[in-house]
C-alpha cells in the first residue's frame, strides 16, 4: 500500500479502467526492474559516481519514483489512442487548430480533444502566473544561448541509457536525420517557452507543451501496442511521468 502518494497510485491504477485497450493487460500493482530496490541488484554505474544507499534510505523519494514510472498521461493517451482512426497528421493538426483557435473551432472535434483541451486550459487555484512570468524572463536568454548545447550533450547520455532511449529508437526518432529534428524540436520547446507570454492560453507555449504531450503519448501507444520489444516487467512505462518530470 502506497504510504505517502496515494492519491498518485490512484491515478496510475486508473489508467487500466481510463484506457483498457492501451493499459488493460498491465499490472500497476508489479514493480519493474527499472525501479528495483534491491541494492544487490547490478547497475551499470560505478559505485563511485552513484551509491544508491542514500536514494534508497529515502522512503519517500523511492515511492514517487516507483509509482511515477508507471504513470503515463491520463488526458493525452486516449486522444493519440486515436491513431488507430486518425492519421498522425489529422491528429496533429487538429490538436494545432485547437490551440490556436479554440476547440469550438474543430469540426467535429472527438471527445478525447475536447477533454485534451479543457485539461490544458485548467489553471490550478496555486499557480502563480506572475511567478512564472519572472522566471520566463529569468531564464529566456539561458533557453536561447544555452539549451541547443545543453540538449545536444542531453541527447548523447539518451543514446546511451536504454529506458530513455527504446521508446525513441522503436518508433526511429533517433536514428538518421530524425535525431537531428528531435534536438531541434527539444531545443525551441525550452526556448519558446519562455517567450513573453508564451504560456498564456494562446501562446506559442501552449501549443509547444501540448504538441509534446501528444508526442510522448503517441511514443508509449506505438511502444505498448505496436512494438514486442518494449517489456513492462522491465521497463514500466514508456516516457513515464517520472522521465518527464524534467521538461515538464
């Protein structure tokens, strides 16, 4: 039983009822050997740069990383679950009408959208939008000077770090020019994201941050449904909220 985020379990044990067909034959109840805290277990890293005997003293840490690793996107899967009728571009460019336009500009617009899209525009009684103003205008120049640096260097580490990189690799995003379109993309999201007034509802940042939600939707549906490379048991979830945490 989940001791400190069970709100947080709750929300992963309800992918299998929200998405039978993408989650169904899952059990969130298994821990994968990704999250293993067995401290005999073998890592790849030497002792010298991480010893995990203090992560894993930290109770509280291992279990949201743990319940983390399974929780996909409980608005956005259903909607790239989509692909199955849509083509990717429909997809996408519906998804790019509504955030431009609103959603009453969609015709026709499926459920999984609407949903997709009153979930974005939600604020949340404690975001501080003055605050994230400040740090937009903080961090714009690092975003532009720095990140294709950062990123480029970022993307070498995914090469080598298998749960980060399968996801990409099965659907070819790091293999020939993709992965030169991958940095370039990862590189303006961090930039246009701290454009002024980016993150309003109709800012280049909102369409950014949902085109990224769909993407990574899309990378753990074609994982889970079309792939038999990608083991659960191992891996958990493809492009968990745990691995996601960093962008956003």
């Amino acid at each position: 039983m989940p001791a400190f985020y069970p709100e947080l379990a709750q929300r992963v044990r309800s992918q299998r009822e929200l998405q039978p067909g993408l989650y169904g034959a899952i059990d969130f109840d298994a821990q994968p050997y990704r999250t293993t805290t067995d401290p005999a277990d073998r890592t790849a890293l030497p002792e010298w740069v991480a010893d995990r005997a203090p992560y894993l003293a930290d109770a509280r840490a291992v279990e949201l990383i743990c319940t983390a690793t399974l929780l996909g996107d409980v608005v956005a899967d259903p909607y790239a679950a989509l692909m199955s009728e849509y083509s990717v571009t429909a997809l996408i460019d519906m998804l790019r009408l509504a955030c431009r336009e609103g959603i009453d500009a969609v015709p026709d617009a499926p459920p999984e959208l609407v949903a997709f899209i009153a979930d974005m525009e939600a604020t949340p009684p404690w975001l501080d939008m003055d605050l994230v103003r400040e740090g937009a205008r903080y961090a714009r120049i690092p975003a532009a000077l720095v990140a294709p640096f950062v990123t480029r260097g970022a993307f070498i580490a995914t090469f080598v770090n298998t749960y980060a990189a399968l996801p990409m690799a099965l659907t070819g995003a790091l293999s020939g020019k993709r992965a030169a379109r991958r940095v370039n993309e990862t590189t303006s999201f961090f930039a246009v994201t701290t454009l002024p007034g980016a993150l309003e509802r109709h800012g280049p940042g909102f369409e950014a941050a949902a085109m990224v939600r769909l993407m990574h939707s899309m990378v753990r549906y074609n994982a889970l449904k079309r792939s038999e490379k990608w083991d659960v048991g191992v891996y958990g979830i493809p492009t968990p909220r745990s691995t996601r945490c960093r962008p956003g």
